[in-house]
C-alpha cells in the first residue's frame, strides 16, 4: 500500500460522525443529519462513471443520483433529466433530492456557474465556482494566473487578429502549438509542424468568434496530476499519463483521449512534490488572494521538458480517460474527500491510501471518431468483459435504443479499465476486457501503456 498526501491529522470515518452541511465562507458548518451520505454527480461521461463507481463502493455513500448520467451509471444511480448546464435547475434538484454533497464533473456546467448556484442554496459542491473555472475557460486568464504566482509554463501569445497570429507563428516558429483560449473539450489544440495547418486551425478559431492563444513547443514526456483543493489546502492524487492521439504510435488527431496508465514508473520519485510545491499551492494561493478560491480537482497538464518542470494548461476537473486509471487504484473512500474539499477541511484528511497495483485504461471509439462519429451501432460483451478478472467498463457514448439495446451514442464509447500487479498484466487485463466486446467499426488503441511497461521490464 502506497500513502500520498502531507496531512498527518486524524479525521473521523463519515460513518461515526455528522455529516457536515453548509458552504465555505459561512464561518461554521451546521450539523444536521446523520451519515449515510447522499450525493447528486453532475454529467454523462465516463469520467462520471468512474466517480460514481467509487462512491458506489463508498459504504458511507447511502444514495446516488446522477444528472444526465448514462447506461452505466443507471445501474449505480438514480438518473435525472436536468440540463447539467442549468445551475438553477440543478441546485433545485439537489435540494429535492436532500442531497449532502453534489460533485459537478464536466467542464462546461462548471463554467456556468453550476457550483455558485448549488452552495447558494446551502448544499457543498465539489467543484469551483464560475470564477475560479476560468483557470480552465480562458487559457489565456490561466496564463496569466500562473505569471502572477510564478508557475513555470510555456511561454504564450495571446492572438486576436490574423496579423498577430502570423506574428506568434514566426516568433515560436515549428512546432507550432496553436490553442483555442476557450473550452474545446480536450480537442482544440493543434500541435504541428505544417505552417499551413497551424494557421488554418487559428483562423477557424478567430473566424468563429474565438481567440486563439499560441504558445512554445515543450518538449519532453506529459504527465497528468490531479489536486484535490478546498481553497487552501492542496491534497495530490497520484499521477497518470494519458494517450491523445487517434492511433498506435501517436498517429491521428487529437482527441479527448484514447487511454491511460497509472502509476508512472519512470517519472522522478520527488514529481508530486515538486508539483504541488512549485505549480498546485502558488496557483490556489493566487486564486485566493484574488478572491476566487479555488475548490474542486485542479487539474495539472504537465511536460517534464530539458529545462524542466512545465504546465501545458490546467483545468477545473478530473481529467477523462485519467481518472479511470487513477480512481482504480485509490483506497481511501472518496466521499469524505470530496466532502472535506467542499467544505475546507481537507487539512483533517489524513494521507491518502493507494493500492500498489497498476491500473491501464483503454478507450474503445466509435466508427469515424474523432473526425465523425457514427451513432447507433449496437455493443455487446460488456457484462462478459467484465467478467474478466480485475477488469471494469465504465460508459460514455452509450444509449438505450427503443428496444432497450445499448448502442453506440458518441465518439468515445467505453472505458475498459484493468488492474494488476505490473503495469504489463493491467494491460493484458484491460485488454483481455476489451476483446470480448463487439462494437462494429470500433477502433482503440493497442500501445497504451506499452512503452512504460516495456522500459519498467514488468
């Protein structure tokens, strides 16, 4: 068993205890129920899945609910039918369903202002509010954030105009990095070497109203640490590495992700340290002093370049496919940290406990994905995948049809996620999993986790 975290101070199992009620900022917490907790999960990805999973198996956790959730999720929750973008309308669901703690996962409700809108009525939130989410809805705004608090990152241009992206292009020259500022879920970076390329994805960025930010090419490997914060107090989780491109070997576009690995065996043993010192804390004590404390998962995009430790962008929530991967191998139940981080308590948590085992995650994609997905293709083998031992499936684009068979209903459909002792029997696991699902005209790819597991020789 592996223990990640700085905090030594004891904190009460939820099951001997009252459950916590109220908002940050209020001075002091009412205690007004007793334990088991009831929680309200904001989203329909596998990364919500991958949440739900774990608080499924939380036997603090008495009740889930999940809006919009999907087929997988349906089988932990009970599913509502809210916009997850209506803040109003979520807030009022919660307090219908006297939920003690909603955790908001995707980006675009956090933006919205969804938290704002459930701590106004009373309820904690795990997830920023609308202010602090701009770490992750401008990259430009996250930028400067990170030059105020002296965080080490790509050097960026912020572009408005096709003159100062001709401009930026020529500065940094190939490769070429050109963002769009906003929120692209996962997909509205282009990194290049065609000049032509680079320009034509800005100019598709400004023509649609958007600004485009360009930054310096990082080179060096990309790790993803998510850091759980409460406004002050900052709790790692153990890092991942995650595959972005369509095909084996990097190949393809971008996508929002074809699977990840957990733990990393050849990243330096001091990495989360250095982390949390020189990037998560500076970041969250600048939002603090800024007056938009930062509570919720702060995601860290980094590169371990030749001139050290970067940040490639940060974002608001837990990353999708790495939470699958990095959920899987957490033993510390997760209702009473994502409870502590909303209501500012997280300095109670003792550290962290990690099973040693590896978790490998692969996605399978749809026909077409990530250029057109195709939609409606039946699957099948789900429940026989994860028959397999030490494997799971976690939903994403998958729908009931109208005669109650699921079938494909996005570009990224499932995660199949295994887990054993060696990076190399995950992986053997994971994809054992995935061999006994059909889906026609699906793709994955077959090197997650590959070149680790060969170079860690396990």
């Amino acid at each position: 068993m592996v223990l990640l975290g700085t905090h030594t101070r004891p904190c009460v199992h939820l099951s001997h205890r009252r459950v916590l009620r109220g908002t940050r900022g209020a001075g002091r917490f009412a205690l007004d129920r007793l334990a088991g907790v009831k929680v309200l999960i904001v989203g329909s990805g596998a990364r919500e899945h991958a949440l739900a999973r774990s608080l499924h198996l939380d036997s603090d956790v008495e009740e889930l609910h999940a809006v919009p959730g999907n087929p997988g999720i349906g089988q932990l929750a009970t599913l509502h039918s809210q916009d997850p973008n209506d803040g109003a309308a979520i807030a009022a669901l919660a307090v219908n369903v006297r939920a003690d703690l909603v955790v908001v996962g995707p980006e675009a409700p956090l933006v919205a202002g969804v938290a704002d809108a459930v701590r106004e009525v009373g309820i904690p939130c795990f997830g920023p509010t609308a202010a602090a989410a701009m770490l992750e809805g401008s990259k430009a705004f996250a930028k400067e954030v990170m030059a105020a608090a002296g965080v080490p990152t790509a050097e960026p241009r912020v572009c408005t105009t096709p003159q100062g992206l001709e401009a930026a292009l020529a500065e940094f020259g190939a490769p070429f990095v050109v963002k769009d500022d906003g929120l692209a879920a996962g997909k509205g970076v282009v990194v290049t070497e065609d000049h032509d390329q680079a320009v034509d994805h800005g100019q598709a960025i400004l023509t649609s109203g958007g600004t485009v930010v360009v930054e310096e090419f990082l080179d060096g490997p990309e790790v993803s640490l998510f850091c759980i914060c409460d406004g002050e107090t900052v709790v790692p989780l153990q890092p991942a590495q995650d595959f972005k491109r369509a095909y084996d070997g990097d190949a393809g576009l971008n996508t929002g992700g074809m699977g990840a690995y957990s733990p990393l065996p050849w990243a330096p043993a001091d990495l989360v340290d250095e982390v949390v010192r020189t990037v998560a804390q500076p970041t969250v004590d600048q939002m603090a002093a800024r007056g938009t404390p930062f509570q919720g998962v702060l995601y860290c995009g980094l590169a371990l370049t030749s001139k050290g430790l970067r940040v490639v962008e940060f974002n608001a929530r837990f990353g999708d496919p790495e939470t699958q991967s990095v959920l899987a191998r957490l033993e510390t139940p997760l209702a009473g940290v994502l409870l502590a981080a909303a209501q500012g308590r997280l300095a109670e948590l003792p550290p962290l406990q990690w099973s040693d085992d590896a978790a490998v995650t692969v996605v399978l994609a749809s026909h077409g994905y990530p250029e057109s997905a195709r939609s409606g293709d039946p699957i099948t083998g789900v429940d026989v995948a994860e028959e397999v031992d030490g494997a799971h499936v976690l939903h994403a684009g998958t729908a009931w049809d109208g005669e109650g068979a699921l079938v494909s209903a996005g570009g990224r459909v499932l995660s199949v996620i295994g887990r054993g002792a060696t990076l190399t029997a995950a992986r053997a696991t994971a994809y054992a999993g995935l061999g006994r699902i059909g889906l026609e005209g699906s793709h994955h790819r077959s090197d997650i986790a590959l070149a680790a597991a060969e170079a860690a020789g396990t």
